[in-house]
C-alpha cells in the first residue's frame, strides 16, 4: 500500500510525540556506569574526530612559543591534571568512573595535529566534560598549550613537578607556591612567556589582579590562577609582590647602552602614538607598569594583544589599547628588545 500524504503528516507528528513518551517514562538509561554500546561509542568519538578534522582545516599552526612550558604546566596541574593526570600524578578512581573516561594525554597527543589540538584546547568537546578555553581570545595562550601537549610524552615525574613548582625549599618573603610555580620564588624568575613581578607598584599589581578575577583581562591561565582569591587576598597579594626587590639583571645591564628606538623616546605623531617613556619612564607612575628588564618575548606578546584590542586590564588600558594600534611588527620587536634590555631602576 503507497503510502498517502496524509499517512506521512500522521507519521511526522506521532514521531516526536512518541520520543517524548519514551523520555518523559524514563526508560531510557542514563547512568554512566553501564558505558556505552559499542556502536554507540564508535559513532560518538568518529564525530568527535571528524568534526575537530574540519573544523582546523586551513588553521596554520605558528612557530612554538620561547620557553612556554613553565606557564603552560602550571595551568595544565591545575586545570588539566585533575582529569587527565599527568608525569607521576595517576587519575583518580572518581575520573577514571566518567563516560567517556578522560584519557591520558601522554599518550593520545601524537594522533593529533597540532591545528586540532589547538581546536581542542580552545573550543573544548562537548558531551564530555572537556571545557573550552576560559578565555577565547587568547589564541596564543592555546598554542601555548599545544606545546607543552606536544613535550608531555617525554616529562618524567621529575621534570614535570619542576616545571609544576620551582624546586628547592622557598627562602624568605617569597611568593605563595601557586604563583612561583611561573615567576619563581623572587617573582623575578619567570621564562620568556612571564612577566617578573617584583618590584612592580602595588596599585598596578592591584588593578592587573582585579582586571583577571572580573575577566576584563584576558587570559586564560590567570583566571584560572586567580580562581578562589578574595578581594582582600588579592590585595595582600599585590602588597606582597610589591615589596620584593627588583633585583640586579646583569644581562640586561650590558645591553643597555643600545640607542632607544624613536617610538620609546619620541612616538610617532602621525599615527598617535606617545613615547613609551612618557608614562612608563617616570618613577613612581603608580598605574604604569615597570617594563625594564621584562622578557623580551613578553613585551612583545603584550604589545600584540594591545593592537588586536585583545588585551584589557586597569583603568589605562584603553590608553594602551590606543597606543599600539599603530606599531608594525617591527616597531614592537625593537621596543620589546630594548626595555627588556634596559637594567631595572629603584
């Protein structure tokens, strides 16, 4: 018998009636402890596959970040670990309980490209627990990632947990070991990727810490850092971090007779741009922070995400949002250089 039009229409309307039925007489298992049926778990990770596939074609990978492992694992024990583990710290029975169970990265990251890692880390997998990037803007935070994904399956326990918290005992007037896993106990010890602290005023310190707790200041990894202070922990955190020393950085002291580059001493006039000492060569400009002696890599990285209106933070970010609008690449390569190259004044 052909069926008629109207046979369909019926057909159409008892379907998703009928769906509903099932689902409202909860028939339909969801408990995590009886798994998947195979077909259903092939079907579930083939999408996953095809659909990160996709999704990164076209997405060029850049040339690895300097010395961003430190960073990058410090996020990962905190962020990462307590689902996937990591070098000597095994997943817990609860994780290990979870449909799908998270897998241990070590050993799944080479099946991966560097663009679907990437993917991954930013956008997250759903129906997995497996979240996006706490801050989407932060591209380079996620490529970040994806190095230190890429040297996972070589850290040993050792290597991991001195990347996760510098080793040694802490001396005195340190940092907090959360915060010195990255800029070190002195909070001038951090790699290419970390800003040093130390001697920073404690109203930047301040505004900067706020900026990342209410998320004005993008970044995935300090909001994660961040996560649990208090507005009064925060506080006490920048008074801290101000009162440790600057220190002496004798490699930045015999660079620092390089002629400046015009942008930090003039700017340029004709794209608005004002000379970087004019704010952040003046002692005691309390909402300017201290750029002499700064990685390099650093500076130059900020100084991006200024320009792509990326960056946010304190009261002055606008002004610096404004500012690098106008710099070419080149510019900011030699500025960075330069401050970085600069020897810290009291």
């Amino acid at each position: 018998m052909k069926p008629r039009p109207r046979h369909i229409l019926y057909a159409a309307i008892a379907a998703p009636v009928a769906a509903l039925l099932v689902a409202w007489l909860g028939v339909i298992g969801v408990g995590a402890a009886s798994g998947h049926w195979a077909l259903t778990e092939w079907f579930l990770h083939f999408a996953m596959r095809s659909s990160v596939r996709t999704a990164s074609l076209g997405e060029t990978a850049p040339p690895p970040p300097t010395d961003a492992l430190r960073p990058a694992a410090g996020h990962f024990a905190t962020g990462c670990a307590p689902c996937h583990g990591a070098p000597g710290v095994p997943r817990p029975p609860s994780v290990q309980a979870m449909l799908p169970t998270p897998p241990d990265l070590a050993s799944v990251v080479g099946t991966w490209s560097d663009a679907e890692l990437h993917r991954i880390v930013m956008h997250g997998v759903r129906f997995t627990g497996m979240p996006a990037w706490p801050d989407p803007a932060r591209e380079d935070e996620g490529w970040m990632m994806v190095a230190f994904l890429r040297a996972l399956p070589d850290l040993d326990p050792r290597r991991y947990a001195e990347l996760v918290a510098p080793p040694g005992a802490p001396p005195e007037d340190t940092l907090p070991a959360a915060c010195a896993g990255c800029h070190g106990w002195t909070g001038r010890d951090g790699d290419a990727q970390v800003p040093r602290l130390a001697g920073q005023s404690e109203a930047y310190l301040r505004a900067s810490l706020d900026a990342y707790a209410r998320g004005t200041r993008a970044s995935g990894v300090m909001r994660q850092a961040v996560t649990g202070l208090s507005a009064d922990d925060r506080a006490t955190l920048a008074r801290m971090l101000a009162a440790l020393p600057p220190g002496d950085d004798a490699s930045a002291t015999t660079r620092a007779t390089a002629e400046p580059p015009a942008i930090a001493t003039r700017g340029r006039s004709e794209t608005g741009v004002p000379a970087c000492l004019s704010c952040h060569g003046r002692p005691g400009q309390a909402g300017a922070p201290r750029l002499e002696g700064q990685p390099a890599d650093y500076l130059a990285g900020q100084l991006r995400l200024f320009r792509d209106g990326v960056r946010g933070g304190g009261p002055y970010a606008g002004l610096m949002t404004q500012a690098a609008s106008g710099l070419e690449d080149d510019e900011i390569e030699a500025v960075s250089a330069w401050f970085a190259g600069r020897a810290a004044r009291d």
